[in-house]
C-alpha cells in the first residue's frame, strides 16, 4: 500500500495506491474509522467530524475534516495508515 497526504485548508486529502484485490477491506477499515471504532494506536479519530471516501480502480481517495477548533497531526495519520497497512498485509 501506497499513500500520499495532503493538506486543503484545515483537511487532509489522502490518495491511496497499490491496494489492487484489497480495496474492500481497507474501505471497511476506514468507514469503522468514520464510525469512532477505529482500530488505530491512535486517538485522531476523535477529531474527525467527517469523512468522504472515493473509491476507483485500485486507488482510495479520503478527505478529512476536522472537527472545529481541532486539527489533524499528520504524523498520527501516518502512523494509522502504517497500521492499516500491516493489518492488510497479515490478512493474506
């Protein structure tokens, strides 16, 4: 899995490649995210007041907000992608 962050104004955009066969099971994984039942060793999903997901052919395109007077720490969104990752990886 590959990914690339963002930042848009107070959002985060985040490109995800190279997931080909596990595009469902990573979507799953954020929409729990999305749903505060994030499985991540971290606590950025409490800012999160929403989350669009858009999916095409082997790529994941997400865009956080933030909820208000919060912002995102990038390095924990990368340390939640890591773990994402290595949880898809186990799943073979």
């Amino acid at each position: 899995m590959k990914y690339n962050i963002s930042k848009q104004s107070d959002e985060l955009e985040i490109k995800v490649g190279g997931i080909k066969g596990k595009e469902k099971q990573l979507v799953d994984a954020f929409q729990k995210c999305q749903e505060g039942s994030c499985l991540c060793p971290t606590q950025e999903y409490q800012k999160l007041d929403s989350l669009q997901i858009e999916q095409t052919d082997g790529e994941i395109k997400l865009r956080l907000r933030p909820k208000e007077g919060t912002q995102f720490n990038q390095a924990e969104i990368e340390r939640c992608l890591e773990h994402t990752s290595g949880r898809l990886k186990s799943e073979k």
